[in-house]
C-alpha cells in the first residue's frame, strides 16, 4: 500500500481524509514527526494547497496531500475565503471565528445568507501536481448549531436545513467539499 503524508496536523481533519482514501497508507506530520510549518500566504485556496504539498513533499521524501479549505460568504464578496483559518489570527478558536462572522451576518437576511465551503487538494510527488476540487453551496445559520465535525461546521447550513455539525461524520463524508475534492484527486491518480 502506497504511503502518503497528509499536511496536516488536525486529527479531525485526517479521521475525515483516511475514511474517503482507503487505498493508501495515510500518515499525518505527527506521525512521521515532522515539525515543518508552511505558511499559507498564497492568494488562492490551490496556491496555499500546492505550496504545502510541495514544501512537505521535498523536506519529507514522501509523496503529499495537503488540502487548503474554507467559507466563502456571498454577500461579504467570498470572505472569509482563503483566510478562513486565519482571519482572527492563528490563536484564535473556531468558537471566536464563528461568533464573529454570526456577528457581522446578524442583520442578513435569510434569503442573503448564501455560502460556499471550497476544498482544494494538491497531491505532489516526483515534481508534479495533481489538484482536485470540491464545493457545497448553503447558507451561513443564524446560530451555530450541532456537536460534530470541526471549523465552520456548527455555522454552515446545508440544502436540507441542517448544519454540517448536525450531521454525523459519516453522513458528512459522503457529500462533503473535502470528499469531493480528495474522490476528484483519487480518480486522477487511479488514470496515472
């Protein structure tokens, strides 16, 4: 079985990712104790992806996976965006996060609170690229609701009136922008 590092040192993240890969040997950077800190700078979601995969790739020796994701509200004009992680500062929680864009959404309208979560992920081995993309449209709730997943989830209502944090994760793997992403990403490596 094939090995892959995933950049990532979110356990939540990597649960997420090794139940949609099942046929490789997923290792986070804890796992091979690897303390490299890319910094996502980049202006887009496949530029930070692309720039992670590549730098944890060459320090590693591995062939890597590295995802960059986020919450794009429509009325705001895509923000947070790329700096969904980061838009409160690297200590922020995803509580602080949540409360602020509820915060600045509070005199939105229902029918304005439109939102995309975005999933880009770069496989890079060997000097190539291999990206695959995924998206979920739905709306920003008026209240975070529900216990699981991780992020934006408790605040980011589906089609079906219900937050990603309301579904399980099982549920969540199955229509998520991630396993969109990593199923586009996977099919591609399979036609390598």
């Amino acid at each position: 079985m094939k090995k892959i590092v995933i950049a990532t040192r979110n356990q939540g993240k990597l649960e997420e990712i090794k139940q949609i890969l099942k046929n490789y040997e997923l290792l986070s950077l804890k796992d091979i104790n690897c303390e490299i800190e890319v910094e996502e700078d980049q202006e887009t979601f496949e530029g930070n992806a692309k720039k992670k995969a590549k730098e944890i790739a060459q320090k590693t020796n591995m062939p890597c996976i590295a995802d960059d994701s986020g919450l794009c509200i429509k009325a705001f004009d895509g923000w947070p965006g790329v700096n969904t992680a980061r838009f409160l500062g690297e200590k922020a929680t995803d509580i602080q996060k949540n409360d602020i864009i509820l915060e600045k959404m509070k005199n939105v309208k229902r029918e304005e609170r439109k939102a995309t979560v975005k999933c880009v992920v770069a496989y890079y081995e060997k000097g190539e690229f291999t990206i695959g993309k995924g998206e979920v449209e739905g709306r920003i709730a008026e209240e975070p609701r529900g216990k699981t997943g991780f992020g934006f989830d408790p605040i980011f209502e589906l089609e079906n009136g219900k937050t990603y944090a309301e579904i399980s994760k099982e549920e969540k793997n199955t229509i998520s922008h991630r396993k969109m992403a990593l199923e586009n990403l996977e099919k591609q490596l399979t036609n390598k």
